[in-house]
C-alpha cells in the first residue's frame, strides 16, 4: 500500500519552491549575468525533479488538509 504524505513533507515540492525564488531572484536584479544563470536553474530543475521522483519518492501527496 502506497502511503501519502502532507504537502509540506514533500521533497519535490520544497525543492521546486527554492529553485523557483531562485529564478525570480535572479531575474529581478536585472543584471546580464544573472540571467545567463536561467538555463542552468532550468537544467538544475529537470535533473532535480528527475532524481527526486525516481530514487527519493515512494509515497503520494493526501488529497486532504
């Protein structure tokens, strides 16, 4: 049986929470050289979800609060 788990205890989700203000932060200096950082939090991303929900993830996320 498959157990679920809290949103809040969800690695995948804590980790595409960080990346995310991570790309805003960067895009918000507006400086040349933060926005060349885009592709590799875009790969960082993907490889990221990749590694987590294939060898980190074995329970789902409850439907309830």
């Amino acid at each position: 049986m498959q157990t679920s788990i809290k949103w809040y205890q969800s690695k995948t989700i804590w980790f595409n929470i960080i990346m995310t203000l991570l790309s805003v932060i960067s895009v918000l200096q507006g400086m040349e050289e933060f926005l060349e950082y885009a592709k590799l939090f875009l790969i960082i991303t993907t490889v990221g979800n990749v590694i987590l929900r294939v060898w980190f993830t074995s329970s789902s996320i409850s439907p309830t609060v």
